[in-house]
C-alpha cells in the first residue's frame, strides 16, 4: 500500500543517535548487570531489526518515534530496575504511595507502542481493512505480547532464582502479573484511539466522507485511482483495477467508473451492457466493485452498488443485472442478497456463483 509520509534517513540517524547515548548512560554502572541486559535487550533487537529491514520497509514517524520513546523507558528501567527509578521513588515518598510505579508506565508503553506498529504492519500490508476488527485484534495481539513477556520473566525466574528477583519487579504485589497484562492492554486501546487519525494521515489515508458519485476516469485521477488497492485476503476474490482497465481496451460495452465520497476516489466499478451483444442479452453484468482497504465498512460499497443498479436501469432493454462472485466468499453473497439479488443455481465458466437481480423498468 503507498505510504504517504515514511520516516527520513535523518529522523532514523537522529533517534539512533539519542538512543545511543541513552544506552550508553544505562549501561554504565547499572544497579543489576543481569537485570540491565535482560530489559534492554528487546530495544537492541529492534534498533537491528530497523536497520536490517532499511530501507525495504521504514516506519512512519509517528511510529519510529515511539519506539525510540519505548527503548528509553526500557533502557531507564534497566539502569535502575523498574522498582528503583529515582524520580518514581521520590513520588512514592511524596505522595504515600504504596509502590514505584515505573513498572506500570513500562507495560503501558508495552501495550501503547506495539499496538502502532502492529497497526501499522497489518494496514501496509493489507491483512485488514480499518474498522472494529482491526480495532480489537490488535489489542488482543498486544494482550498476547504481554501475556508472553510474562511467561518470559516465570522462565528466568525459574532458571536463576532469586536473581531474577529484580527483573520481576513484582514488589510484593500478589495482582502483578494481572496489573502489567491490565495496562498493556489500556494502552493498546489508548494509542488506536488516541492516535489513529495522526496515524491514518501518515499513511496516506484520507478523511473520505460526503455523497457517493460514480465518475468517469481521466488523467487527473487515473493515478489515484490506480493505487486503490483490496486486502491480501481479498486478491483471490477481485481482478486489479489495471487488468479491468486492459480488458477494457477497444469495447464499447464496458462502463468504466471511479467510486468517489465527496472528493476522494475510494473505490472502482465496472458494468459491462451485454444488450450490445451480438445477438443482444437483455441485461447488464457487474464485472467489477471494489472499495479501496482504507475505505471498507463504511457504507461506499453499498452506496455504489445502488447508484450500479441505477445505471443499469438506464440501459435501454435490459430488463436484469447480474454478477457473480466466488464459492468461498458466502459473505459477500449475503451482501449482494440484501441488495436484491438471488442465486440463480449457475456457475460461470470462472467457476463463480451468479446472482440476478430483476430491474423496474418504470425506473431511470
């Protein structure tokens, strides 16, 4: 998927540079030298991921930025051990509180910063659409992540006793456990709600909202259009926009329309008049409706489907529309269903279901 804003090789030499020193500061007489290398470990092996990965895939700067954040806090809690940070004991002291709570403010990053980069990942490459199941399975995704890190730290605890008493950190609480995989879950559902907006505008993902029209391609928006693309999952189901438009070359009976809400092109419709055909067929065929991953759930597919069917209606002699869709895909079939259509038993020479829909011919 095109990415709108992806972090500089600038912003990546910058936060290596701060993260560097801040390494080099924790790493420095830390108060557990065991403690210290398991906690600034993962920061470690992301700085190599980051660069192994450079510059095939590179972070927006929104993310980059909080996993630099992230790798200070582990590397802070490694300095000192998550129940010894100075300025955490100072409040503990102050305010009477029961605990130092950098602890908590580590499994809420632990929960806040990879719940963005999961969002990330899962939008660039298409897994899924925006929307609630997004939304939830990368909380959950980021709740697993916890639950693991807490199976890690039973397993050192396990294999070096009580030196591993620092890295656990549990200072007397029995709920421990069950508080760090609470706040990493807050701060998974946080950071989506939070900052998914500032998000989606680095990825190029555009406010679309307002009527839904159906407009002619043109050089203008060819290229937008263009870079409409389903999720992965999706591929099997729809041909690409660039092969439609091939397929279209030279026909005079192919009805070529981008999708668009208000101002922003979202989606990708074809509808072949097969009344042209020799000998005629009284009706019109949905060759193609897509909307773009960025754009799903919203109801622009639906609102296409309609103004399709409208267009239909305007074909002189066509008395029904059809589509098709493939077997695997019952979801999409319910869809098509609410709008009207109805399997008709047949099987396309793609191996795909049809469905018909009657048009009122009282109707334009």
């Amino acid at each position: 998927m095109p990415v709108k804003s992806v972090a500089s090789p600038a912003l990546h030499w910058i936060l290596l540079a701060v993260a560097g020193l801040i390494l080099a500061w924790s790493g420095f007489e830390p108060k557990d030298r065991m403690t210290w290398v398991l906690e600034v470990a993962p920061a470690v092996v992301a700085a190599f991921a980051i660069a192994l990965l450079y510059p095939r895939w590179k972070f927006t700067p929104l993310v980059l930025i909080l996993i630099a954040i992230h790798a200070a806090i582990l590397m802070v809690g490694g300095k000192y051990t998550y129940a010894e940070v100075p300025a955490f004991n100072w409040l503990r002291d102050e305010f009477g509180l029961a605990r130092n709570y950098y602890d908590r403010v580590g499994h809420f990053a632990q929960g806040f910063v990879p719940a963005m980069i999961a969002r990330e990942v899962i939008l660039r490459r298409g897994v899924l659409p925006r929307g609630k199941w997004l939304f939830w399975i990368i909380a959950a995704v980021c709740l697993a992540i916890s639950a693991l890190y807490e199976f890690l730290e039973w397993w050192v605890a396990a294999a070096t006793g009580e030196a591993a008493e620092a890295f656990l950190g549990t200072q007397g609480d029995v709920w421990d456990t069950q508080w760090d995989m609470f706040l990493a879950l807050c701060g998974a559902l946080i950071a989506q709600l939070a900052l998914a907006r500032w998000h989606d505008r680095q990825l190029g993902h555009e406010e679309a909202s307002g009527t839904v029209s159906l407009r002619e391609l043109n050089a203008d928006n060819i290229d937008r259009v263009g870079d409409l693309r389903v999720t992965e999952t999706q591929k099997v189901d729809i041909a690409g926009i660039a092969k439609t438009i091939w397929q279209g070359i030279g026909r005079d009976d192919l009805w070529l329309r981008a999708v668009y809400a208000g101002e922003t092109p979202v989606g990708f419709v074809a509808l072949v008049d097969r009344t042209r055909r020799d000998p005629p067929v009284n009706e019109a065929y949905i060759a193609r409706l897509m909307v773009d991953q960025r754009y799903q759930g919203r109801g622009f597919g639906r609102a296409a489907l309609a103004l399709l069917i409208a267009q239909a209606q305007s074909i002189p002699g066509a008395t029904q529309v059809r589509l098709s869709h493939m077997p695997g895909n019952r979801r999409v079939g319910a869809y098509y269903e609410a709008a009207g259509f109805r399997y008709t038993g047949e099987v396309d020479e793609a191996g795909e279901l049809e469905m018909l829909r009657p048009l009122e011919r009282g109707q334009t």
